[in-house]
C-alpha cells in the first residue's frame, strides 16, 4: 500500500471522494479504505509496542518491513522518498517503537506520524524562509489557477493541493480544479499534488496572477488495474499472458471500429486490413493461425458478453459488397480499455472458445460527482494512397500498335520469336502484311481518352460527432452516450452511417447490494459499391475502371452504357453506379447484472443479456447494366437476425490470511443460445427499372426463394484459484467445463484446464539488493488447454432440398437429399499451450515491459475428409491432423522525459510466430514437394532463373521457350522405371535423383516460404509540451512474401491489350521486347510457357506504415470562460506513408486482384469539456 503524503491525502477526504472526483484513481481508493481501516481498527496502545533491530547497512524500505513485521502497524510511504534515504547501522533490544522510529529517523529527511495502527511516512517540512528585519516586507501576492489533469482528457481535478514550499501555507481545489491563494512576499514556489498523479513545483513572483496546471497520472506498473475472465487483476499480481490497450492513448478518429486502432499496439496481435472499404472486415489474429478449416478469429467479449458474427445478407447478384467488421456496431469513443489474453492460464476460463485467444473490450462508466458533458467532433478527408497507374488512350493506342506487331511475329514465327524474316512471313499470302492499328498522327492528336477512375472515384470525407454525459452520487453512477459517424467513401456511390446510443448505469442499493445495466444500441446503414476480382461478366467495378479501354465513352449520346466491342462481356464501369444496393445492420446489446455482497470479501453475481441483430440487405440491377440489361433487371432482398442469449452466475472470494497469504477464489455456470436465421427472395423482367425492389411481383420470372435457421446452445462450469503469497510467490489454476450442441452426445462435453506459477524476484528477502534497479522482476510459466468448436457444419446429418426439372416437361420438382454424413465421433479442437513470461521494470519504473515465449500444439483439427468415391456423400466431417504455433513477443514501455512542461513516453512491441504441421490426416497423399511439418500457408513454386534472350539457348529440358520468357532452374528429377515412369519407394513416394534430370517437372517444385509474416512490430510515441500533445504510431510486417495479384493480372499483359481491347497498367511499357532487353519484365508471352512462371512474379512485401499522427492544442483557461472546463483541437492523418520494395499497390489490402484500395486520411478534430 502507498500514498504520497498522509496530510495531503486528508485533503481528499469523503466528499470529496463521493461527490466532486471526476475520476476515480487508484490513490484515492487507498485513501478510503484507510479511512474505514480507521474505523474499524482497535484503538492499541502505541508505546506499548517494543522492537528488536539488528541491521548492518540496511535499507530504509527494510527497516520499515521488520518493523511492521513485529508491530502489525501498517507503514505508508512513498517508494520514490524511501528510495533515496541513506542506509541504516542499527543494534536495538526490546526499545519502544516510538523511541526506534526517533532513531531511525534522526538523521533522515523524512518524518513519521502515528495513526491509531498506522505509521505515515512523509518529507520532513522546510524551515520557512524569513526575510531579515533590517528589509522592508515585500508585499504579498494573490494568485488563482487551475489544476487538470494531463491525461488527454482535460478533466478538473477536485481537492488538488497547492502548498507553499517551505511553509504551512496552502489550499486545496474546488470541484472545477480552481483555487486562489495568499502568499505573503513576492516569490514563492507552489508545490502542487493530487493523489496518484506526479507532483509538481511551480515559482511564482509579484508578476504571476494566473497559472494552469497539468499534472500527469503516475505510471505506476505495478498499481495498474487490468481486466480479465469474469474480473480485474493488478497488472503486478498477473500469472498469465495478456496486453493491455486504454483508449486515451489511441487516436480515435481514425476510422468507425476499434480495430485498426489496434495495429502494432499489442505483441502477438495481427490485425490485417483485408478492404478498404467504409467498414471493411479485418483479419484479427492473437498468436498465429494454427487451425486449418475452423475459425480462428478470437473470441471478442463487450462488457463480459461474448459476441460474434452477425449473418450477412446474400446480395442476390453477380456482385459482391464485401463483409463488415463484428466491431462496426461499437463506438469506439465509448470504449474504456481493450484487454488481449493471449495463453491458456488468461484464456481457458473461457474453455472452449478461447483457442484462438481472447480480446475483452470494456467501455466507459461513470463516476461520481457532478454533470460533466463531453463533445468531441471531426471531420475527414480520404484521398487515394496509392493509384491504380492505368495507361491514357494515347500511350494505350501506342502500346496497341506494339502488342499487335509483337502478337504478328509470334503467330508467324517471324524472329526473334522463329527463324522466319518479316519478308518471309509476308510474303506467305495466308498471313499477308503487318498493318499498324494506328498512325502515329492520330496517336500523337487523340488526347487522354476517358478515365475510368476519375469517373467511379472521388475524395472522400467522414463526418462525426460524440456526446456524452456522466455523474453520479454515493449510490448512482451514470454514462450516457451518443455517436453519429458518416463516411462517403473514395469509390462512388459507397457508404457508410452508423447511429449509436449507449447507456451504463450503476445502482448500489445498499452496501450488500448493487445492480447495472449496460446497454447499446447502433444502427449501420451502407451503400454498397459492387466489387470483386473476377473477369469479365463478373468483375466489380475496380476491377472494372483497370481494364475497360480508354477508347470507349463512358455514356454515349442516346444515354446508354456502351460496352467494350472486342470483348462484350466486360461491363462499363461507369454502369455499376447505376446499381441500387443499400444495407441496415441493427444492433442491440444489452447486460444487466445484480452484485451480492453477504460478507466481506464474497461478491456474488447473476447477469443477464441479449445480444441481438437484424440484417437487411435490398439491391437492384438495372438495364443499363450488363446483367441488368439481359435479365430485364433483377431484384433481390435478403434478411437475416442472429440472437444470443446471456446467463451467467459467479461467485467471487477474495481474503488475505494470515501474514501475507491472499485467496481469490471464483467459481460460476454460464449458458449461452445462438439462434440465426435468414430468408431471401427475388424476381427478374421487369418493365421498368423504377419499381427498384419494391414490387417483386412486378417481375416476370421469381426467383427461388431461400431459408435456413440454426440454434446451438453452449453450457458451461467453471471455476479459478488465484494465490498470492506476499507478491512474491503466485499460483492460477482454472478449469471449464463446456457442453455444446453441436456435438454427438459421444463428445458433446469437454473439460478445459490451465495452471500457471509466477515468482517475483526482488519480493525475496535474499534478493533485496536488485531494488536499487528493479522494482519488479517477474517469472512466469502458464500450461494449459483450450478448445474451438467454431466450424460451419456440425456432427448430424443435414439434408437438403434440390430442384429438378422432369424430363420433356417444364415441371420443376424439389426433392430432399442427404447432404453431410452425421460423424458421432466429432470432438473439439484442443489446443495445448506453454507459455514462459518475464516481467520487469526498472529504473523506478520509467522502463517496464515484458517478454513472452509458447508454443501451441492444436490437436483433433476439425476438417472435411473426403470420402471413398463410392459413397453417396463424399465428405464428413471428421478430427484429422495436428498443428503447431511457436513464437515470441516483446513489449517495452519508457517514459524517456519526464519535466513539469515536457512528457515523452514510447512503446514498443514486436513478436513472432510460425506455424506448421506436425501430423497430417491418416489418408493424406502429398504432392511430391510437400512434407509432412511444411508450414500451414506453405508457398511452392519451381525456381525462376532469368528471362531467356535473343540468341541465347534455351536450358536443357526447356526446348519450347522463346525469347522474353521466364526460364526455369532444373534442380533435381525423379528415378525412373525401364517405361520411363517416376519410380516410387515403399511408401508409394517418387524416388529423388538428387541431381538435375533435363526435365521440368515437380521434382524442381520448391517450398518458397510461407504467406504468414515472419514479424511484426509496432512502436507509439506520446509526446506533450506545455499544451500541445503529439502522438504518432509506426506498424510493421516483416519477412512476408507473396505475387502482386494487380501486376499479375494487368502489370505486362500487352497481348490483352491487343486482342480484347483491354487497358492495363503503365508497367505493362517495361515488357521484355526485342527493342528492351534489359528489363526485369518478361514479354507479354510470358503466361505461354508450358514450364510456367516459378516464383519470378513472388516479390518482398515487408513494410512500415506511418499508420497515425495526432496534434493536439488544449486551449489555456483564460481563454475558455464560465461554460468550458476544456477545449482541445487537433490534426490527425492516417496512412501518410508506406516503406516497402513491393511494386503493387498496397502490401497489406492486396490480398487479392483490384481490391478496394488503401486510403490516406486527413482529420480535424474539437473536443469540448462542460
């Protein structure tokens, strides 16, 4: 237990504490339980007390321990003063305490007060500085001010005190953190404290009349409260592996979820941006992806509610819109904290959903004290980060005239593509003469020709605004909160709003009983740009504007859509915005609990929720598209509407025995419901595009109508032990118990354990000498289970319904089939994690972190085994195979300058993980270059070596190559049988020569690496100078390789240019041509090898990403009147710059062709504080 100074904390006495405090703090809690510790403690005789000292060059902070220890006097100090007092020599037999206290005392600057069974140690208060006689008395001085808090909020803080240094001179703030003070002479210093937040001493003279205070909360590790499975911990008493995330140091208006705020934060945390797109789904991984076929997105708890998935809405046509973030529905100003458990000691409380490891989001509650409104609002603007480099109709025509020369010699095995002259094959009257497309006068005179992107693209912009209000009293705590977030995106016609209200209440109805109720409710309305990465009839509109020729209108004069001639089946981009699709997520989730206290120590509780969503999803394809056009249009409307339900009771026990021995029991039962469904409808040949899909009958032709539904259930007991022996020694076991419905009755329960151990170094008595450099130095080792479930098909058989036309007749007949076999031997997937951890902190806490070793083996994978041929249904669902995740993280915290004016913290965190196999399923035939412990997301390829060149031989094996395709190293071949077959050993595996054969075949195919990143890093700087605060965060993968989906498809296919019509990128100008030899691009025949392209397109794709910056200025008090308590504005930017050798467009979102691209965003922000 610690406080800074008795006296000042007397200051903060219980009105305070009830009634003024706009935020609760760690010291202040002290501060009560001490003053009900009064109370409540036996008034004993303090001379009554005798102490035995025998101390040879011994600590202050020693000395004071043995002296509680033969007392029971509790000692309260401060680390920091204790720390810097000289060592003791001391030889005391059977002497009164108060007489070892004066002696232990003499000689130091620190004094000691007696309080019933306490003893508070303080600074000793200096002489007061008196001016001689023989001067005249300088006249006084009246100062005001204010104090807040430099946390980011800007809040007042109530009962701050300000002292006179060197003197008993002082006050104390009011509930808006204001005060005014004498002082009599012209200087002084002004020693300004509150009660868990740094100190500061401040001069003043004659000329100072106005000062504004901030002070910043003390970073004391070891204090911090945590959130974990079904409670809180002290970050310092923590025996598992999890990060923690407060959004005060995140810069919120970056996006509408919580989630890419989250990128580089937390070691271990992968979080990949999959599209751009407004509300785009993400790619959350805790810990690697050791599951093969099942999910493994971790589990994501809201205020102890585990929440997942809402179903998404079919689009009903050839389009799709993409997915939407789980996060979207939650506004991430309303979030408090995000906690990520990442081993099985953190994780197994939640048994059999936590395999992929656990993130719990906890939000915003109020406090006691008076009204407080907050504002905060923004505005954005997005632009491209990097575009799609398209050719202009000028340099396409000139590339058009290239690709047709080149195609002419190709096809005529004219050199250097043959051995015939152009004369030669001229001359042949079957091929006849080359002809140019176009003269170099209309090249030269065409101009530009339509732009694709600058039609379907504009600049984009976000509007948003956040209210909320809180207080409370001694018995009620309230937060109420609005947030309106609107975003018109850089693709046309693509949206994106959300509306949302959120209301947590806290009531104790006596000291035995408290309830609550948090709820939120959100509404999601997008318009969907039609996307996608399929040719022709099927490609969305990015891919789409790539593609369509610069030669054609966008609209032509009779108002129609012309079409490319060459290739009909692409669609006009400027089209699609013709496309009506319009989305609605509603969300509702809501807790309500009720807290039993019967006994001190003993919390029991009941809570209830609802986690509830409905879909809808409404599009329309008119006839001005292509489809639109040869349906007669087409209307679609889906809906869905997920349901959980919520009920859990725990019972907590918390108590200190004997001296040093404290026990946090918990134990509880949980029931979790799931019931989904979803229906769809739709119709075709309308007569008018007008009716959009309000009038399916209004269509000639009804499509089918779909629904389905679902209901699982999960059960669950479970139980922990938390000991904690003087924060030397920590022990967690935890064990969970989970029954699931999607299981036969064989397997349907499965039992989760963990046990971990901590031991904290410097709390040994033998160890006392690493305090002067530690202040904490923590092992850890956690081994436990855990289990996913989360697969789309289950252990019971399903059937469907199909159509069937019957024969010669227009009669369509549905009939029921078997379609999954029921497997009631299905089980869970078990993961089995080890995790060795080290946490420390050092020079007085100014550098913390941790570091963090485990490995996962993933066992019982749930997967579909294909089936022998003769059984009706050729799949089952079955546990075939094992996996393992290996890896390590690292987290540094510093706060590297610390002065009254200036403040500079940084963290720093990076990690690791591979994946692999470690068995395979029992029936699995590997290719001949795959092994059994590949990495999961294994990446083959034959190896490139070159671009063949004019007049050089083409390799051994390869006689069909031409000049400008990519060669193929021959590295190894197969033994042969006397019909020149592979032979195969006893295994039925082909026999390696271990030497080059002349052949290109599987033998040369090679592991080339693996899609996962090998690391990934992330690193924030907080920095604040007087009223200005700067925040900025890198993020980055590294070791991570993959082909340029875009360049592939459109980097150097000049050939396309020529015969479809198509348009490509401006790399498609490097091409490898007689003419331009030298260049690391192969010619557009590169795609007709038959010994194929290796890895010659595989490119480095590691990066670092500017990811935010945030300015912010807090206006100073006199400029903000009676109405105000706080105003800050500020600038932010996000994506304002990306370091990597990859050539594409952006090595995060190109996780396929023409995805929705990565946008830079430019922000300007107010908060306001009433």
């Amino acid at each position: 237990m610690r406080l800074i100074d008795y006296r000042q904390a007397l200051l903060c006495r219980y009105r305070y504490y009830y009634t003024k405090l706009p935020k609760i703090c760690l010291g202040m809690k002290l501060t009560v339980v001490l003053f009900f510790a009064f109370l409540v403690q036996a008034n004993a005789g303090t001379y009554a007390q005798v102490v035995t000292l025998k101390m040879n060059n011994a600590p202050l902070e020693l000395v004071l321990k043995e002296i509680k220890k033969q007392t029971g006097y509790r000692v309260i100090y401060g680390k920091s003063e204790i720390a810097r007092a000289p060592k003791l020599e001391l030889n005391l037999r059977n002497v009164p305490l108060e007489t070892a206290l004066n002696l232990v005392f003499e000689n130091q600057a620190l004094s000691y007060t007696i309080r019933d069974k306490f003893i508070v140690i303080a600074p000793k208060p200096e002489p007061p500085v008196r001016a001689p006689e023989d001067k005249p008395e300088a006249p006084p001085i009246d100062i005001k001010g204010r104090v807040l808090a430099a946390d980011g909020t800007g809040q007042p803080l109530a009962g701050a005190s300000i002292k006179i240094k060197g003197s008993e001179g002082g006050t104390s703030t009011n509930a808006n953190g204001e005060f005014s003070l004498h002082i009599p002479g012209e200087r002084a210093i002004l020693v300004i404290s509150f009660v868990g937040y740094e100190p500061q001493e401040l001069t003043v003279s004659a000329s100072t009349t106005t000062i504004n205070i901030s002070l910043q909360p003390q970073q004391t590790q070891g204090e911090e409260v945590v959130v974990i499975g079904y409670g809180t911990q002290k970050k310092k008493d923590l025996t598992g592996a999890v990060s923690s995330v407060k959004t005060k140091d995140l810069v919120l208006s970056s996006g509408p979820e919580i989630g890419n705020m989250l990128k580089g934060k937390v070691a271990g945390l992968t979080i990949r941006q999959n599209s751009a797109q407004p509300g785009g789904g993400l790619d959350i991984l805790v810990r690697g992806a050791g599951s093969v076929n099942a999910s493994n997105a971790p589990l994501i708890v809201v205020d102890g509610f585990p929440i997942t998935d809402l179903v998404q809405p079919e689009s009903g046509g050839r389009y799709n819109a993409g997915t939407q973030s789980v996060l979207n529905s939650f506004n991430p100003n309303d979030i408090e904290s995000i906690e990520v458990l990442k081993d099985a000691s953190a994780t197994s409380i939640y048994g059999s959903r936590a395999a992929n490891g656990v993130i719990l989001i906890t939000t915003k509650k109020g406090s006691e004290g008076g009204l407080k409104v907050q504002y905060s609002g923004n505005y954005s603007l997005q632009k491209y980060n990097n575009p799609f480099d398209v050719l202009p109709l000028n340099e396409w025509m000139q590339v058009r005239n290239e690709a047709a020369w080149e195609q002419w010699q190709f096809d005529n095995n004219v050199i250097p593509y043959g051995t015939r002259t152009q004369a030669e094959a001229e001359a042949n009257p079957v091929n006849g003469p080359y002809r140019k497309l176009y003269t170099q006068n209309a090249i030269n005179n065409v101009g530009r020709g339509t732009d694709w992107f600058d039609l379907v693209t504009r600049d984009g912009q976000t509007m948003q605004h956040n209210i909320s209000l809180s207080g409370g009293n001694k018995t009620t705590r309230y937060l109420v909160s609005g947030n309106f977030y609107d975003q018109k995106a850089i693709v046309k016609n693509s949206e994106f709003k959300r509306y949302s209200v959120r209301a947590n209440i806290d009531q104790d109805i006596n000291k035995y009983l408290r309830t609550g109720i948090n709820m939120t409710l959100s509404r999601i309305d997008n318009a969907n740009t039609q996307l996608g990465a399929d040719q022709y009839e099927n490609s969305g509109i990015i891919r789409a504007a790539i593609q369509q020729g610069p030669h054609i209108p966008a609209i032509d004069e009779q108002g129609n859509y012309p079409l490319n001639p060459q290739l009909a089946l692409q669609p006009n981009p400027y089209s699609l915005l013709t496309i009506t699709d319009r989305g609605r997520i509603e969300r509702f989730l809501g807790n309500f609990y009720v807290d039993i206290m019967p006994i001190n120590g003993l919390t029991m509780k009941l809570k209830a929720g609802i986690d509830r969503g409905i879909s809808k999803r409404q599009n329309y394809l008119p006839t001005t598209t292509l489809h639109g056009a040869l349906e007669q249009g087409r209307a679609f409307i889906s809906n869905s509407e997920s349901n959980s339900y919520l009920l859990e009771a725990t019972a907590n026990y918390n108590r200190k025995i004997g001296n040093g021995h404290t026990v946090d029991l918990l134990g509880g039962v949980s029931q979790q419901q799931f019931v989904n469904a979803m229906n769809s409808e739709g119709a075709t040949g309308f007569i008018t595009d007008a009716f959009l899909w309000n009038n399916l009958g209004a269509g000639s032709v009804q499509l089918p109508s779909n629904s389905a539904g679902s209901k699982n259930r999960i059960a669950s007991y479970f139980g922990r032990l938390n000991y904690n022996y003087k924060g030397r020694y920590y022990l967690t076991a935890t064990v969970r118990t989970d029954g699931a419905s999607v299981f036969a009755a064989n397997n349907k329960w499965g039992t989760f354990p963990s046990a971990a151990i901590a031991w904290n170094v410097v709390e040994e008595p033998f160890m006392q000498f690493l305090k002067n450099t530690f202040s904490q130095l923590k092992f850890r080792f956690s081994y436990g289970q855990t289990g996913n479930a989360t697969i789309n098909s289950n252990a019971f058989a399903a059937y469907g319904a199909y159509p069937a036309w019957l024969t010669g007749n227009d009669v369509r007949l549905i009939g029921v089939s078997l379609a999954r076999l029921e497997n009631p031997d299905l089980k869970w997937e078990t993961t089995t994690g080890a995790n060795l951890g080290l946490d420390f902190s050092v020079l007085n806490g100014k550098v913390d972190g941790s570091i963090e070793v485990y490995r996962n083996v993933i066992s019982d994978l749930l997967a579909t085994k294909v089936l022998n041929s003769y059984h009706e249904v050729n799949s089952i669902i079955a546990n075939v195979g094992k996996t393992q995740s290996r890896g390590f993280e690292i987290t540094i915290n510093t706060r590297n300058i610390q002065r009254r004016d200036f403040q500079w913290r940084t963290s720093f965190s990076l990690s690791r993980f591979k994946d692999n196999w470690l068995e395979r399923a029992p029936d699995w035939k590997p290719a001949v270059y795959e092994n059994a412990n590949d990495p999961i997301r294994a990446i083959y390829s034959r190896v490139s070596d070159g671009i063949l060149q004019v007049g050089e031989k083409a390799p051994a094996g390869q006689p069909e190559l031409k000049p400008g395709m990519i060669k193929i190293k021959d590295i190894d071949g197969f033994q042969r049988d006397a019909n020149g077959n592979p032979a195969v050993d006893a295994n039925g595996r082909f026999i390696r020569l271990g030497r080059p054969d002349g052949i290109i075949d599987d033998a040369d195919t090679r592991l080339m690496g693996t899609n996962d990143p090998s690391y990934m890093a992330g690193i924030t700087n907080i920095i604040t100078y007087k009223n200005f605060s700067l925040n900025f965060d890198f993020n980055g993968l590294f070791g991570r390789r993959f082909a340029d989906p875009n360049y592939f498809a459109y980097g150097i296919g000049a050939a396309g240019v020529f015969s479809n019509g198509y348009n490509a990128l401006r790399s498609v100008k490097e091409r490898w041509t007689p003419e331009n030899p030298s260049t690391t691009h192969p010619s557009s025949f590169w795609g007709w090898s038959p010994y194929g392209i290796g890895d010659f397109f595989v490119q480095e794709a590691w990066f670092i990403r500017l990811q935010n910056v945030s300015l912010g200025y807090t206006l100073p008090r006199r400029f903000l009147g009676k109405a105000f308590s706080a105003i800050q504005v500020h600038v932010d930017a996000q994506n304002l710059f990306v370091i990597t050798p990859y050539k594409g467009v952006d090595p995060e979102t190109d996780s396929y062709t023409a995805a929705y691209p990565n946008i830079r965003t430019f922000t300007f922000g107010l908060n306001l504080n009433f």
